[in-house]
C-alpha cells in the first residue's frame, strides 16, 4: 500500500497493521490482515532470560491467569493439537516458550500468574 495518508505500524511482513488518516489527520479506520500461518515450531524454554533468543525477530506474548487457556490458544492459531503444551491443572507452564512463526516471528507462552 503506497498511499502517503497511510502510516505503518508493524512491519508488513509480519502483520499488515495499516492505520488510516482522514484530511483533518484524525485517524480513521485500523484494518488487519491476519498472516496465513504456515510453519510453525517449538524453539526453546527459557527459565531464564540470558537464554531468551537473541534474534531481533517480534515477539506475541500470551499473558494472563492460570488455567484459561493460553497454550490452548496458541494450538488453536496454529491449527494444530499438540504443539504447545496444555494440561487442565494450573500452573503447567513454568518457563517462558518460544515457537517461531514463518521463520518471521514468535509466539510467546508465557507463565500463568494466580489461578482463575
């Protein structure tokens, strides 16, 4: 999209984020274009950050509570049953995991915090 009155948020490579600008420069309208997931894998758990990726690569975090779901989440999206781990007892995930993207960027499950 080459329309000047146009500002990218995101890199379109990842997600094509697009927020619209009227004449008055109010904007108007955000639209996105879901990316068709291809490809999908399992990099790493990391209890620790000196052993998060070091690639540059965007990162989507899932955060939120123990037990609703998030790792179930994320096998919904890929449209797969068992990439991520799931489990109906709370407090499964312990370490932060990391599932690259199209080889553009990640998925992040991130530990529960409470329970629901």
């Amino acid at each position: 999209m080459n329309h000047p009155a146009v500002a990218q948020i995101l890199p379109a490579s990842v997600f094509d984020y697009f927020l619209y600008f009227n004449t008055s420069g109010k904007a108007t309208e955000l639209s996105m274009a879901i990316p068709k997931i291809l490809e999908a894998e399992f990099i790493l758990s990391a209890p620790r950050p000196e052993q998060f990726p070091k690639s540059m690569l965007p990162e989507v975090a899932f955060w939120g509570r123990s037990n609703v779901g998030k790792s179930s989440l994320i096998n919904t999206l890929l449209h797969r049953k068992n990439l991520v781990r799931t489990s109906s007892r709370p407090g499964c995930t312990q370490t932060i995991n990391y599932f690259l993207i199209n080889q553009k960027w990640y998925f992040v499950d991130l530990p529960g915090f409470w329970y629901s």
